[in-house]
C-alpha cells in the first residue's frame, strides 16, 4: 500500500495530466474531498511544525484555527476562479473536479517545504541578529542568505504554477498546458489593470 501511495505522489510530480485523470475518473464524493483537504492542511502543519515558535504568537490552538480557516478560504477562492474563468474560455469542469485537482496539489507541494526549511532557518538567524551585523561582511552573508530563500521558494513556486497548470487544464479539458500557464499569470495582471482603471488610477 505504502509503495502504490508512494507511485501516485511521484506521478503527481512527474505526470500531472495522467495524475489528474485517475482522480477525476474516481468518482469522488464531498465527504472524500474535505478528507482529502484536511490530510492536505495535516501534511503543511506537519511541515512547518519547525516553525511553530519562530515568528508566531498566540495560542497553538488559534493559530491551527486560523490557518485551517484561512487554508479553507484560499481554497475555495481559488477554486471558484479556477472554475469560473476555464468555463469562460470553454473549459467543461465542475466545481467539485477543481477542488478535488487542488486539494491533491497541496497535498504535493506541501511535500516541497522541507525544500525552503534550511533557508528559512538561516534566514531567520540572520533577521534576529541583524542588529548587531555592523561590518559590510556580515551585511553581504544576511544578503546571501535571503537570496537562497528567495531563490528556494521561487523554485517551490514555479513547480506549483506548473502542477496547476497541468491540472486545471486537465480538469477543464484544455490540451495545451502552456496556454492555461499563460492565462494563470495573466489573470493577476489583468485584475490589477482593471482595477487600475475602475479606480481610475
């Protein structure tokens, strides 16, 4: 069982399309799904359970609250976008086929973060004692540090815009990745243009 788990996570990675195919073709009901979500919101805490103390405040209990209300939020934001706009362009998803497709990536790219913990733990440090990095030296080394967190989570971040691309075009019925990946980064631009010119900013 642990080996057939451990195959469909590599699929997910290395084969998105086929990976979102046999999720589709499963059949999921609700129920499922919010299982699926909630093993998705388990293994992110799990991951940053490293980080429970560092830059955080308030009690264990509220902030898991808080970020699973948040998580559930995000989701269902994204997912109604996600929807809406590949129905827009002919897409032939549901709803429920564009949750199920995102609870399933962050379940993958929760597995990612370990990634990014070594920078953010040097990255940390190097904020705490930034006061008393007085010499240009130390000022380049906390430079350097950030840049490897940026560039680690920039990595992270480029995996999940591809994933999510592969995957709603795989929900929708879109053929070509690359022109759902398009539409995905053009989408924010367009929202800020617009917003841009109904403020008339």
């Amino acid at each position: 069982m642990i080996a057939d788990y451990t195959k469909r996570l590599i699929e997910g990675f290395l084969a998105p399309r086929i990976s979102a195919r046999r999720l589709l073709d499963g059949g999921l009901d609700w129920p499922v799904l919010a299982l699926l979500f909630l093993l998705g919101y388990l293994v992110e805490t799990i991951m940053f359970t490293a980080f429970a103390d560092l830059g955080h405040s308030g009690p264990v209990v509220t902030r898991h609250i808080n970020g699973l209300i948040g998580s559930m939020v995000g989701t269902a934001v994204l997912s109604a976008i996600a929807w809406q706009c590949g129905r827009i362009a002919g897409g032939t998803a549901s709803f429920k086929d564009i949750v199920l497709v995102l609870c399933w990536l962050q379940i993958l790219i929760a597995l990612l973060l370990p990634m990014l913990m070594p920078f953010l733990f040097s990255f940390l440090e190097a904020i705490q004692n930034m006061q008393t990095a007085l010499q240009q030296g130390e000022e380049a080394e906390i430079m350097g540090v950030s840049g490897g967190a940026t560039a680690a989570a920039f990595g992270v971040f480029s995996v999940w815009i591809w994933l999510l691309a592969n995957y709603i075009g795989e929900a929708h019925g879109f053929s070509s990745t690359w022109r759902v990946l398009g539409a995905i980064l053009a989408l924010p631009l367009l929202i800020v243009l617009l917003a841009t010119l109904v403020t008339g900013g």
